[in-house]
C-alpha cells in the first residue's frame, strides 16, 4: 500500500504562525513587510498547482474523498481489533552544511511524536476540543525507523546526503515590485525546485520503494532573493504530496501527477522537538 494518502495529517502537528518578509509570500498574499502571516504546510498550494496543470484534478480529489466518506458512515465501523498498523519509514537527510545534517536521536524524538499522537498518548489530550471529543481516539497506527533496505540489507531508517545544492526553494531572480514575474516564477519553479530533493539527479536522493516505505526528506526548502539583501524565505515548512495511486483516474491525468515523487518533504528545523537548530529572524517566532 501506498503510506502517503494521510499524511498532510502529520504536517499540521508540526506548524504553527511565522513572520516573514519574503518576496513570493509578498507577491502572493498581497501584504506588506513586516506582516503576520501563517506559514505551514504547501500540500494543498501543491495541489491547486496541479489542477493548473491538468484540471479537473481537484475536483477527483474531492470525489475521492467524499467516496471514502460516505463508504465510512454506511458501516458502522467500530474497532474491535488490538492490532496495529505499523508504517516503515525511511527518513532522507539531505545536507549542504553540518547544521542541516542533523542527529539521529531528532529523528527518534519525532518518531515518537508522531506515535504519541496517532496512538493519542500524549499528555495534551485532556485539551481535546468539545467538538472533536465524540470522534477521536486511538487510529491503531504506528511509525517504525525500516530496518530493512530495499535490497534486503540492515539499515536504521535513516539515509544522509551531501548535496551542493543549498535552498531546495531555489534562487528567485526578482526584486521588489516585480509581483507577476515573481508569481510566474512561483507557478512554473518552485514545486519543481523543491522536489529536486527527491531525486539523485537533481541533488536530492531518489525514494525507496513507495509502495513499502514512507519516504521523508529533510533538508533547506528555503529560497534565496539575491536581488532582495539576499533574504532566505521560507514558503512552507513542508509538505506532503497527495494521493496518487488512482486507478480510475485518466492517464492524462496520472502523467501530470506521477512525475512528482511520493512522500513527505520537510524544512530540516521542523522536526524533532530536540532539534538542535532554530529559526532566525524574522522566523525566530516560530521557536
């Protein structure tokens, strides 16, 4: 089975609101500097890119969805079962300095995090909303470092490699006030630049199977305004890309989509709640 479906779920734990004065956040949202804005995941921007590119694909995204949800409320569904469903994850450290190659004990701390909250172990839950009381609980999902390669051998789960590339967001070539060549910049550059990371041609690693690995890559998703004082903008924290294992969906479609790899993309200081690295300004809001 494919393991990424569900999870923009696990980027929402891990974001919060920033501060930012970059130019793509200025040219998209309209704004001002100095504006507060939220930064968080890109999953849904990465979708609404590719319905620009084959429309019609949100629309059989949401049918998708409303199938599951109507299969959901015919069932009854009640658990009866102590089993659990653990995920193999490899997580993907790409690295152009020491600070971005971070430790293993990180990655184990976000494991846990990640457990915590699909088992709903974690300490916070006496703060569940009145609204959501009725219908959370424990989603009998868990996540595991691989202990296996691809090729059978031993690993840890975790990959680390050195890439020259330095901000997987790319260098934006534009400077204040060039709002539609920076929008054009962002619509035809920035999803392609960031999943550069994905592939060993591009300065990245390419994923293990997917159809038997949660794919995680970490690494700098910021992008870099030289005409801009040489600002370091950081757009998403993360994302995760979207279901794209659809039979019944198009070819045409599947072509547009399929050329993205699958899995969990993530700025290397949103993981792990014993990072080492922090935001600096104006992000340092967010630490």
């Amino acid at each position: 089975m494919k393991y990424n479906g569900f999870l923009i779920v696990i980027l929402t734990i891990l974001f919060t609101q920033a501060q930012a004065q970059g130019l793509v956040m200025q040219s998209k949202h309209n704004i001002q500097p100095s504006t507060n804005f939220t930064i968080g995941c890109g999953s849904y921007d990465f979708m609404k890119y590719l319905d620009s590119k084959k429309s019609g694909y949100l629309d059989l995204s949401n049918q998708s969805m409303q199938y599951i949800e109507n299969l959901l409320s015919i069932q009854n569904i009640t658990k009866t079962t102590d089993s659990i469903n653990v995920i193999p994850v490899v997580f993907h450290i790409v690295y152009n300095n020491s600070d971005e190659n971070i430790p293993d004990s990180v990655i184990h701390n976000q494991i846990e995090v990640l457990n915590d909250c699909y088992r709903r172990t974690n300490t916070d839950t006496t703060n569940t909303r009145t609204l959501f009381q009725n219908i959370v609980s424990d989603t009998k999902i868990e996540f595991a470092l691989a202990e296996t390669d691809p090729f059978g051998n031993p690993t840890t789960g975790i990959t680390r490699t050195y890439s020259d590339v330095e901000f997987f967001g790319g260098i934006l070539p534009y400077s204040s006030g060039q709002d539609q060549e920076i929008t054009d910049w962002v619509n035809d550059s920035l999803f392609y630049n960031l999943f550069r990371i994905t592939q060993d041609t591009s300065g990245g690693i390419s994923p293990w199977d997917t159809e038997n690995y949660l794919n995680v890559w970490i690494g700098d998703l910021r992008i870099l305004e030289p005409n801009f004082d040489n600002f370091k903008e950081l757009v998403y924290f993360g994302l995760s890309t979207p279901p794209m294992d659809h039979h019944n969906w198009p070819d045409s479609l599947l072509d547009v989509v399929n050329i993205y790899e699958q899995g969990v993309l993530l700025h290397y200081i949103n993981i792990g709640a014993n990072n080492p690295n922090s935001f600096p300004s104006p992000y340092n809001v967010y630490n």
